[in-house]
C-alpha cells in the first residue's frame, strides 16, 4: 500500500512540475512577445525621427 501511495506522490509531483515548467515557459513567452512589441515601438520612432531631418 505504501508502494502504491510513493508512486502517487510521485505523479503527483512530476505533474506539478510539469505545469510549473509550462507556467514558465508561458511567462517567458509573454515576455519575449512585450521585448519585441517595446523593440518595434522604438525602431518606428527612430525611423520617424530620421524622417524629420532628412
């Protein structure tokens, strides 16, 4: 019975870890999406400022 209790336990923890690894990953996703929305922000800007003294 207690062979049986570690293995869920186990499975338990292997699949918190899971979600928590897929959390992180959202997270770091989410991340990398705002650098390049904040990137593309400021290459429009610079292109306008070139824009104005041209």
């Amino acid at each position: 019975m207690s062979q049986i209790r570690l293995y869920l336990d186990e499975d338990i923890l292997e699949r918190s870890f899971v979600k928590a690894l897929r959390n992180a990953g959202a997270e770091i996703e989410a991340d990398l999406v705002a650098q390049q929305a904040q990137y593309e922000r400021l290459a429009a800007l610079n292109n306008l400022k070139m824009q104005e003294t041209a």
